[in-house]
C-alpha cells in the first residue's frame, strides 16, 4: 500500500511529535508499504522518512523545485519525483497514494488535509485521512470540523473521510 504522511517540516517542536513519525514509520516500513511524502530533510518529515528506510520499507518524495534547488532534499527518499510547485506536490501525492495520515503539522499540512478532504467531498476519489491527534494536537481541528458539520458546512459526515486517532 503506498502511505502518504503530511506533516511539519520544523525541527523545534514537541520530542512526543517526532516520536509519533518515528513509530508511524517504523511501521509503514516494517509493514512492506511505501511512504509517499514530501521528502524534505527536516521535522517530522525527515523523521518519518528515516523511521520507513530504516525499517526497511520504500519512500518516495514528491519534491518541488524550490526544495531541490535550495538542498532541502532528504537522503532516505528513495524515489524522488520532482514537480514544479505546492500545487503539484498535491495533486501527485493524491495519485500515487492510498491513503493519508496526517502527524502534527502547519499551514502546509492543514492545506494537504483539506485539498484531499475537499476532493473526496466531491468524489474525486474515497481515500481515508487518518489524523494522528498526538497530545491533542488537532482538537481544535476537530471542533471546527464538527461546527461545520452542525452548521451544515459539509457533505454528509465528515467521519466518512476523516478518521481521527488519538496518540
């Protein structure tokens, strides 16, 4: 199965963060599936990335130019596919992946988050985002998903897409 993580690409963040990327790739890789990522050398990603190669498992970075040219490109990515910008990253993560975990992450992630949530809303296609909710980290996430549910804001129930898992 190819396993797409969004995450922070931040080094000074919470250790129980890095923890959580670790142990979500330890078992990507020990599971025999591939990390379909953003392939950046630092944060979580970096950590993930590591966790999955270590293991012995496969990643592939989907890695803008903007990245490679400024040598963001981390040394576990075993295949990279570069493209041109964000928007891009995107839309080959959606294609190449089966499903999406989501780790503590910013602006970048919660983009991630909604362009698959939005694309499956409107049934580009059925793909789970599994949100790893470490220490709490995505309840506020999680209320303004549920006042848009109750304000009628979303198609059907957001939980059809959107799985949260408490770490």
């Amino acid at each position: 199965m190819n396993i797409a993580v969004f995450c922070s690409a931040n080094n000074d963040i919470d250790p129980d963060y890095f923890r959580a990327a670790e142990e979500l790739g330890r078992w990507i890789g020990e599971n025999g599936h591939v990390l379909v990522y953003g392939g950046g050398n630092s944060g979580l990603m970096e950590c993930v990335g590591k966790a999955v190669h270590e293991a012995g498992g496969r990643t592939i970075g989907v890695v803008p130019r903007i990245m490679e040219e400024g040598r963001r490109v981390s040394g576990y990515v075993d295949v990279e596919i570069p493209c041109e910008d964000l928007n891009d990253r995107k839309a080959i993560m959606m294609e190449r992946a089966d499903v999406f975990h989501a780790l503590p992450g910013g602006v970048g992630t919660l983009d991630e988050i909604f362009t698959v949530a939005a694309s499956a809303s409107i049934g580009y296609h059925r793909k789970k985002i599994i949100l790893h909710n470490v220490k709490g980290f995505w309840n506020s996430l999680v209320d303004l998903l549920d006042d848009l549910q109750r304000h009628g804001m979303t198609r059907g129930d957001y939980h059809d897409s959107i799985e949260i898992k408490d770490a």
